[in-house]
C-alpha cells in the first residue's frame, strides 16, 4: 500500500487556494503514514501567463518553511510530514544559467527533504495556454517540449526526481489536435467520438478537450527522447514521479504513461515517486491504489520517500 504522497500544494502555490493543515488532515483520514509538501516555485514564470495565472509561482520561502515546520511539530507522532518544493526548469538561453544558480542557492539554504524538477515553461510561454500551440500539431508541440525536458535533465542537479513526465499532453489546445488527426488521418475518430453542428469544422469543444491524450498520444513517437531523458535521470541517479493527476483529469493514465514506465525499468531505473499533484484536499492520493497496481505489474516491488534529499525505499 502506498503510504506517502510526495507531490502536493497548498495556498502558497499561485494555482492552490488549499491550508497545509486540510491536506494533512485528510492524509490521516485516508490512512497515510505521511506527505511532503511541495509547493510551486517557478522562477521568471512568464509576465504574460503570470497574468492570466493571477501570480508569478513564487512564495516567500521562509514564510513557507517556518509554517510547515510548525506543522511538522504540531502533529509529531501522528503524520510524518516532509518539506520540498517544485522547481520549474528552464532551457531558454536567457534564463538557464540564472536559474540554475539561484535555484542551488535556494535548495542549499534550506534543510529541504525533496526537490520535484518539472518543466512547466519554455519559448518563454506555460503550454497550458493555446498561444503555444499556434500553428502546430500537437506531434510538433510535445516534440519541443521533450526536447526542454532533455535539455533540463542534462543541466540541473538540484532536483531529486523528474515531475509528471509527459503532462502536457492534457493541455494540447483543439486546433493542434485537429491539425494532428487530419495528419494521421484519423478522422473516423471525431466521428466515433461526435460532432457539433452540421459542417464538417464544427466540432464540439468537449469532445476535444484532451482528445490528443485519451486517443492519439503514444509514446513511440517520441521514443528517442523519452529514451534519453530515462538514461540520462538514471544515470544522475534521479528519480521518476509517477504523477496520478492524469487519471484525475480522465485520460485514463498517470504521467507518465506505462510504456514509459515499463522503459524505465528496463534501461536499469528503480527510484519512483509517487505524488497526486493535488491542488485541494480531496484530491490527495487520488487514485492510489491503480498506481500501486500499475507498478506492481510491471515488476516495481518498491517506491521512494526523501528524507534530507536521501531515498528510502517502501514496499508496495
């Protein structure tokens, strides 16, 4: 049984409006042995999207870590609660070594237990917004988002495990995933799924919203860089989050998807995290029990915690 969730924020995050103390009271009501609280800290996050966000992804650091500490202190004995942080990777040219810099300088400041490394941003823009995905298919925008994440792993060190690996492919915008469906000729599909309307061009939003995902996204075609960014964490000896707000969002998958996870394992990784990405209590442990599934029929017999940025091994 899993027994920590180890990807989770609270109001100190831009996109959470969630108290630490709800979550942590919900882990006990669920039976959970603990969690680690890591809240968003994205560096330079785009002045645009920090706009259409209502924040820039940034907290006051010793605000954060004087609260949770009391938390930590507060409920000794009863939740093993940890301390981390997101960190938002970036590839610009612009931006790489700065951020680099300061986010060493951040994670050595503080007695951090766990660092989530996620690619949230590149060109300068959050592909959660559809301006990312102008005039591309959805093939064309996560080929450039991989791409980042390569970039990343090869140039941070300051992160203890690889967050939500192939997440973006819940926001491909509708225009790219019908620029993809008629490049693959996968028309029947729209068909299959309904049509709004009587022209051909009319298509009901809901049916495409995350259509890519549920449908079309495989991982083959993007195998060469998956394949190098799985070494590559190996190698560094990172880990790997298994992030199950994809089953929350209804693509039938956590991110990554198992043939990711099943190449992880066998190029030689073993280090999994295991987080719910939850923005609001009720969503903590989201699904659980199907990761625990999924891992174990893959062969995982173990999951990781951190604690001082050092690995624990738990059985499943």
């Amino acid at each position: 049984m899993i027994l920590y969730d180890f990807h989770l924020h609270t109001f100190f995050s831009t996109d959470s409006e969630e108290k630490p103390e709800n979550m942590i009271e919900k882990a006990l009501a669920a039976g959970l042995k603990g969690l680690c609280f890591t809240d968003h800290m994205d560096l330079y996050f785009p002045e645009e999207c920090s706009k259409k966000s209502g924040g820039d992804f940034t907290f006051d650091v010793d605000e954060y870590y004087e609260r949770i500490s009391e938390l930590k202190h507060r409920y000794l004995g009863r939740a093993d609660i940890r301390i981390g942080m997101e960190i938002g990777l970036r590839d610009e040219p612009e931006l790489k070594d700065k951020c680099i810099k300061e986010y060493e300088e951040l994670t050595a400041k503080y007695p951090f237990d766990f660092i989530i490394g996620s690619t949230h941003c590149l060109e300068n823009i959050d592909p959660y917004w559809e301006e990312y995905w102008y005039e591309r298919t959805a093939e064309e925008g996560l080929d450039r988002y991989f791409d980042a994440i390569d970039k990343n792993v090869s140039d941070y060190d300051c992160f203890d495990s690889l967050g939500h690996l192939d997440y973006l492919v819940r926001y491909v915008s509708q225009e790219a995933t019908l620029r993809s469906i008629k490049e693959k000729g996968l028309e029947r599909l729209l068909l299959d799924e309904g049509r709004k309307g009587n022209g051909e061009d009319v298509y009901d939003p809901a049916v495409l919203k995350r259509l890519y995902g549920r449908k079309i996204y495989d991982p083959a075609d993007f195998s060469d860089q998956i394949d190098s960014i799985l070494k590559k964490i190996i190698d560094k000896g990172k880990a790997l989050e298994i992030n199950t707000a994809g089953l929350k969002y209804g693509l039938g998958f956590a991110h990554p998807k198992r043939e990711i996870l099943e190449r992880y394992r066998e190029l030689g990784g073993e280090l999994i995290t295991i987080g719910s990405d939850a923005h609001m209590e009720q969503h903590l442990a989201y699904d659980f029990n199907m990761a625990e599934e999924l891992l174990r029929s893959l062969g995982y017999r173990y999951y990781f915690i951190y604690k001082e940025r050092k690995p624990q091994g738990l059985k499943l």
